[in-house]
C-alpha cells in the first residue's frame, strides 16, 4: 500500500510545483510578496484603503498593457512603442471634445476610439506592407503622434473631462471600491474572452506559435496583423480617455512613462516575446507588481534619481528572470 502510494504523492507533487512555478502564479505570488514587504517598511501599507489606491493606480497601466499583450502575442519581436504617446492623444482628443460638459462625451470617444484605431493600422500597415520592423514603426509613430500632440496643445494644457467622466472613474460604488476598478474588471473580462474565446484569439496565438503554418492553414495573417495593431492603439487611447476622468484634465506628458512597463508587465505575466504564448490574466498580476514595486520605493524616501535606478535594475533582474522560463503557459 504504501509503495502504491509513493508514486502518486510524487506525482501530486510534481503537478503543484509545476502549477506553482507558472509564471502567471509567480507574478501574483510576486503581488502578495511585495504587499507584506510594504506592510513591514511601513504600516498601513497593506490596509483595505491603501490596496484599493495600488489597484487604481495599477488599472491604467493594467489596460494599455492589454494591447500590447495581443502584439507581443503576435509573434516575431512585435512591440508597440507607441502606446504611451496614443494614450496622452486619447485624452487630449477626448478633453478637447468634452471641455468640461456632459453634452459630447459618447462623440469624444468614439472620435477617440476611431483615430487612435486609425494611428494603429498605419504601425499594421508598415510592419506588413513594407517590413519595416515593429521596433522602428512603432517608435517613429510615436515621434508623429508627439507632434500631433504638440500642434493640438501648442504645449499647454488642454482640455477637462466631464462631471460625468470624474463621477464614473473616481466615486466609491460598492464596498469602496472606485468605478474604474469595475471597468477594468470587464475590461480583463472581455479581453480574456477575446484571447480564449474567440476566432480572433486562435488565430492570433497561431501566428505567434508558427506564422508560416498559421498562413497554410487559412489564416489571413497579414490582415490579423494589421487589426492587432489597430487594436493596441485604440486600447491605448481608450486608456488615455479613462484616465481624463482620473486626472480631470490633460497634461502632455500624461502617457510617456506607461510605453516599457506596459510591455514588462506582459512578460512578467508569462507572455513570450517571441510570441504564441501567454494571456492577460497574467499582464494583470505584473501591473499591479509593477506598481508596487514603484510604491514600496516611494515609501522608502528615496530620491528620485535612486527610485529610477533601482526601479530599472529590479526590472533587468525581473526581465532576466522570467526570461529564462522555457515554457510560459497561461
């Protein structure tokens, strides 16, 4: 009996430690980690008001980090450096749109939606028409975006959100929780269905696992591509336009640090670069690392130039770390 019972207690073993060493699980193990180290330097840290104010924070870089999970999933080095110049331009278009009043704020996100999807085609475009590699169409998109931006603001700020806006993001609805909490959990929700649930996301995870297999099997690759791109500028956009009603106004700098943690986020999550592999539950868990991380060392005093410095190489060692994972499955 008990040698009968040797190997399975081996097995169930073997199958926890591998379930445990998942990326995914890593990161969220990662987010309890960092909580309790937070609560130690200081406490209060990790009180119920404190963890609300992390994932608040978390949420907009949890979002735009969902477009760029669907490029990255793409395969082939696909990285969108864009993003964080889309964003600032979703909320600049939307603000000058809205300007304070309830009366325009459908119109000033479907304009929202409609243009940034429009700046990402253009990145779909380049990449596939003319191969020009994701790194410098999405970087040299980014630099024209800036300067749609600068035209638009003439460098001052521009634009406010509606009452509406302010109401629906920042209110306390259900056991304190704020109103963007909810949209993230349906925006996590839908983009989690897209991914599993959906043509477009077995589509996508096959480009990504063998582009050429995925073209003889009847995938419309280089149309993928391009709505992928599409996609990632207009969920930066729309995650511009959420944090309007955050901030209450536009300021033109307002997406320039959300560009390489977006990307960190999704690898910490358990997304490949080289693409086919990963999902967003897990980009979720590394936002929210990420945004931790950032507090634990503003709780520490540190001035700026050192918050930067361990900030970047604790990203490196991260990086490394979950690089050298073999098999990063959701």
């Amino acid at each position: 009996m008990a040698n009968s019972l040797g190997p399975t207690i081996k097995q169930y073993g073997s199958s926890a430690l591998r379930w445990v060493v998942r990326p995914v699980v890593l990161a969220f193990i990662l987010c309890i980690v960092l909580l309790i180290f937070g609560e130690i330097l200081s406490p209060g840290f990790a009180s119920y008001s404190q963890i609300i104010n992390i994932l608040v924070v978390s949420s907009f870089l949890g979002m735009v980090a969902g477009g760029q999970n669907l490029v990255i999933i793409n395969g082939r080095g696909s990285i969108d450096l864009s993003v964080g110049q889309v964003m600032t331009l979703g909320a600049i278009i939307g603000g000058n749109i809205v300007n304070g009043t309830n009366s325009f704020m459908l119109v000033a996100l479907l304009a929202v939606l409609a243009f940034c999807f429009l700046i990402g085609l253009v990145n779909g475009f380049g990449t596939t028409t003319f191969n020009i590699p994701p790194l410098v169409m999405t970087l040299a998109m980014g630099g024209v975006v800036r300067g749609i931006i600068l035209f638009i603001t003439r460098g001052a700020k521009v634009g406010t959100a509606s009452p509406f806006m302010v109401s629906m993001i920042n209110d306390r609805w259900i056991l304190g929780i704020p109103g963007v909490l909810f949209l993230w959990a349906g925006f996590t929700a839908l983009l989690i269905y897209l991914l599993r649930n959906t043509r477009y996301g077995i589509s996508l995870f096959a480009i990504g696992a063998n582009e050429p297999a995925a073209r003889l099997s009847g995938v419309a690759v280089k149309k993928m591509k391009v709505v992928t791109f599409g996609l990632s500028s207009m969920i930066a956009g729309f995650t511009g336009f959420v944090m309007l009603g955050f901030t209450k106004t536009v300021y033109n700098s307002m997406g320039d640090w959300y560009t390489l943690p977006s990307v960190i986020a999704v690898v910490i999550g358990g997304t490949a670069l080289s693409g086919g592999i990963g999902g967003y539950s897990g980009t979720v868990a590394g936002a929210i690392v990420l945004i931790l991380l950032r507090s634990i060392l503003s709780t520490l005093n540190i001035p700026e130039f050192g918050r930067e410095i361990i900030f970047g190489l604790v990203l490196v060692g991260l990086m490394f770390a979950y690089g050298r994972q073999k098999r990063l499955r959701e």
